[in-house]
C-alpha cells in the first residue's frame, strides 16, 4: 500500500466515524498533493468548517450579542463556532497553533459534537509540528511532502457512507486482538492510553467498510498502519535465537516449518513497512520528545490586528475602535445614579469615562542574521564562538519564534553556511565543519545579509542583522585588495540597511576597540558592543539583551 493509497484510505476511515477517530494530520506543503487532499474531503457529506488562529475569544466561546441584547431587551448569547452540526474542522497552518487555541480545539473534539479535525500541517523545519495534546487525539497522520506529481492519482471516496456510519458501533473487537493491539503499543515505545483505543476504532471503521461485523487481523493490521508509525518511539529489538537443547532433553514437540509468522511480528513488520528507511535506526538508537514550547514571538501592541488584549480607558483617538462590549460593561454598574440624576433620559446613559477602546498584540517571526567575520588567523575562534552563541540562542528559538541564519565572510566574497531555520538538529549537522582564513570581505558579508533581510522582509519576517568582526575590511565588492574602497563599500552598505530600517547589531572582536568599527555602526544606526574576550556565552547573552531593548 503506498503513502497515496494510506491517505484516501484515511480518509475514508475518518469519513465513517470521525467523532471516536478524532481527525487526520496532512503533512505537506501547499501545492498538488494537499489540494487534491483537500478536494477529496469537500466531496464528502460532511460539512467543512475552516477555523484561523486569528479567531478571537467570542468566536471560540461565544460571547453576549449586543445587538440582539438590545433589540429583545434580553440577555441574547452568540454561539461558539463549534456549536454547529457534525462536522469537519480544517485547521491550516496547524504547526503553529497556540497552546489556548489548541486547547480549545481537544475540548470541542471531546465533547461528543461528532466533529473531526483535518490538520494541514505545513512546517518546513523538523522541529515544526502541531502540540502534542493535539496530536494525540487525531487518530491518522501522512506525510505527503516528497510525493511527485505522478505519484498521486485522483481519490475516488464511497459517495454515501449512511448505512456504514450506523453499522460501524456494532462491530465487535475480539479480546485477543485488544490485547495484541495494547502489548503491540507498548512494545513500539507508546505510552498514550489513547492510542489503542483510536486503533480498534481504525479497526472497526475499516471492518464495518468491509461489511463485516467483527474486526479480523486484516482489519487490525491496516489500522496499525495507519495509527501506530507516526506515534512510536522505538522498535523492538530482535530476540537472539535458543541456543539448541540437549541431546538429553530433546524438545517436546519439533516446529513445523509452515507454522505461520505469530500475529504480534506482522503487525511489527507493518508498522515497519510505512516508517521511512532513515526513521529505523533513528527509533532504535534514540527516543523521540514530545514538542515543547508556546512559540510566542515578538509583541507589538496596535488597534487593528493581532490577539485581542483587554480594552483600554481613555478618549477615542482617530485610529482606535471602540469597545461596546466593554463599554457596556463600564457603564451598567452606573445607570441606576444617573437615571435618578436624569430621570427624562431613555435607554442606556454613557459618559466619557465609560468608553474602552480595543487593543490587539501582533506576535512576529524574527529572524537573526549572523554575519561572521572568518578571515585571519583569529578566524577559527570567532567562527567557534558564533557556533556556539547561534546553538545557544536556537535553544530559544522556537519559543520566541525566531529564526536564525549563518553567513561566513573571508577571502573574496560570502557564503551561506546556514539559511533560515529553527531547527537545532540542521544547525548542527552544516556547522560542523567551519571554513576560515584569508583576506576580509567585509562589504561582501554585509550585502549578503542584507540581501537576504529584504527577501525575508517579504516574506513576513523580522531581520535583525548581527555583525561579529574586527572591522579590518581590505577586500572591495569588485573584489579588489583596495582597503580605501573596501572601507567606502563597507559604509555605504551600512547606509543601506540604515535605510531599510533594518535592526542591526555590530559586535566588536577585537582587544582594543576599533573606531571604524563604531562609525560603521553608527552609519547602520546598529547597537555597537565591544567584546574583546567573547565567548559563546557572552555572545549570546550581548544578542539577547540588545533584543530585548529593541
């Protein structure tokens, strides 16, 4: 059964009895894979209702409508989103779902509303996923990333599932194969009691499919393909073979040689038939933790946009919204003095004080650009130290929403050593070996951090740029040994970036402080730190502070 095959059957499954299999996680970018994906669920008989991580408080809970609050002279309640019909929840962007939201998503699954959820997962990095509370809830999860365009084939689904939606509670699952499919989990490293459950549902769905009204091992086999890999976090270890007994103590019985494969090994085999190759040694050597972390980035209060805050007193500006919700609430308490102050009066009486004004927090992804001076002989420790302050800074990374990007400048021109990511594991793996030595292209380092700070600007990042050098620039852009030019290139890049408004950072290496240094930085408009003694850790901890006031 291939990926493709896994997925429409997945599908189809969640399809039969989504309120007890909870949801489907699709790993994959936005392209051909996913759109067909998600036509496939749009022609189910299902309702699809698409939830945004910008959905205030009211939406998710509900909230008083003021309107008809008014109108009825009556305390009148807005439903929540999930107060609707049985239905299928598509949530993109899924790997950046906020622990409240993710929260109040595992309680409309569990509230018995007969709501599922399609979780479109579209990380690029490997520390990107959905909250673990979540995933744990949706039964199936495919990784549909690397699929090629004729990998897919157009998904075919049962037009009416009526009859099997009704018959699939019926069908029994036989003692056995529960034990099997418990023993099965905990031998794949599974520590979820739910896992076992959302498995004999699987079964039970795909048995009822099959118009049987008892699941079989055929059935539990394919639900363990489809619920077990993506959860499991080791494998078992083969078991050596009995050494051979005695002639004196023969065995009781030979073994027949057409004595089948027990049930347990098939149901391993399975699970290792859809894990990846790389995955094995990987799940037999190391054991996988749970995601952490709210990944809340960088706050900005506005009037617009962004996660509601609490309103605001004070008098109405010309960009700020009013409250009424809140504005109500400040007045009320206040109504039965100034009715008996104004008796004549109808209806509600406001005040200045009474108004509050709504406020939002936008929360960015920031991006930090490392340029690294790896020229001379003093490259070496420099390009250690930016080492070792970009892992220390990427242990935060993910909770702060901060990417982090490596150039290394030396000889002629620039290189990339590390492009935008979050991910620990990638940053160790192209920072292992380190180039150094040579003349100082200081122009080059900064024109390529610049480059890529306008292109991820685009892109909905926050560039900060930080300079890690001694300031001795002697390589021009054309690639002259002319230390003036080098110098004047140097400066008016810094000019650039000046007036891009870019957040730059100018970090000084050398023992004594260098001038040209702190006129390149103050032409930047950047923060100038000199550390002539820098090590990882006082790198990093320079970063994190000038963010901080930033």
């Amino acid at each position: 059964m291939t990926r493709w095959e896994r997925a429409q059957l997945a599908i189809t499954l969640l399809a039969i009895d989504p309120q007890r299999l909870g949801g489907l996680v699709i790993r994959a970018r936005a392209g051909p894979a996913q759109a067909e994906m998600l036509a496939a669920v749009q022609s189910l008989d299902i309702p699809m209702v698409k939830l945004q991580h910008h959905m205030t408080h009211e939406v998710l809970n509900g909230d008083i409508d003021l309107t008809g609050s008014l109108a009825e002279r009556r305390l009148v309640r807005r439903n929540s989103i999930f107060d609707c019909p049985p239905s299928l929840l598509v949530l993109p962007m899924a790997e950046r779902c906020q622990p409240q939201f993710s929260a109040r998503i595992c309680q409309a699954l569990e509230a018995g509303l007969g709501h599922g959820l399609i979780a479109l997962d579209e990380g690029a990095e490997e520390g990107d996923c959905l909250p673990a509370a979540l995933t744990d809830r949706l039964a199936f999860h495919v990784i549909l990333d690397d699929l090629a365009l004729q990998d897919l084939s157009s998904i075919t689904l049962p037009s009416s599932l009526e009859k099997t939606r009704a018959e699939v509670r019926g069908v029994t699952l036989p003692a056995k194969l529960r034990e099997e499919a418990v023993i099965l989990a905990a031998s794949l490293g599974i520590s979820s009691l739910r896992a076992p459950l959302l498995l004999g549902y699987a079964a039970q769905a795909h048995a009822a499919f099959h118009a049987r009204d008892a699941v079989t091992e055929e059935d539990l086999k394919v639900a363990v393909m489809l619920v077990y890999p993506h959860r499991a976090t080791r494998l078992p270890q083969d078991t050596e073979p009995e050494e051979q007994a005695d002639e004196a103590n023969p065995p009781e019985a030979p073994q027949d040689p057409t004595q089948a494969i027990p049930p347990n090994d098939l149901m391993i085999e399975a699970v290792k038939a859809v894990l990846p190759a790389g995955v094995l040694a990987q799940l037999q050597s190391t054991v996988k933790q749970p995601a952490s972390g709210s990944g809340s980035g960088t706050r900005r209060k506005g009037n617009h946009r962004g996660r509601p805050l609490p309103a605001r007193l004070g008098p109405k500006n010309n960009e700020a919204r009013v409250d009424l919700v809140a504005t109500l609430r400040a007045a009320i308490p206040w109504q039965t003095l100034r009715k008996i102050s104004n008796p004549k009066a109808r209806g509600p009486i406001f005040k200045a004080s009474d108004l509050r004004h709504k406020r939002y927090e936008i929360q960015s992804d920031r991006l930090l650009i490392f340029t690294v001076d790896a020229s001379g002989s003093a490259a070496v420790a420099r390009l250690a130290e930016a080492k070792g302050a970009v892992e220390l800074l990427l242990g935060e990374a993910y909770a702060r929403r901060d990417h982090v990007a490596l150039y290394a400048f030396r000889g002629a021109a620039s290189e990339a050593l590390l492009p935008p990511t979050r991910s620990l594991v990638q940053t160790k793996k192209r920072l292992a070996a380190l180039p150094g030595g040579g003349a100082t292209p200081l122009a080059a380092g900064l024109a390529a951090a610049f480059n890529l700070a306008v292109q991820e600007r685009r892109n909905g990042l926050t560039p900060t740029l930080i300079l890690l050098t001694d300031g001795r620039a002697n390589v021009a852009l054309d690639g002259s040994n002319d230390r003036v030019q080098a110098a004047m290139d140097a400066l008016m890049l810094a000019g650039k970036i000046a007036e891009a408004q870019i957040p730059a950072l100018v970090i000084d290496t050398t023992i004594r402080p260098e001038k040209t240094l702190q006129a390149l930085a103050g032409k930047m408009r950047a923060d100038y730190i000199a550390l002539p003694r820098s090590d990882a850790k006082s790198v990093s901890g320079a970063v994190a502070s000038a963010l901080a006031q930033s």
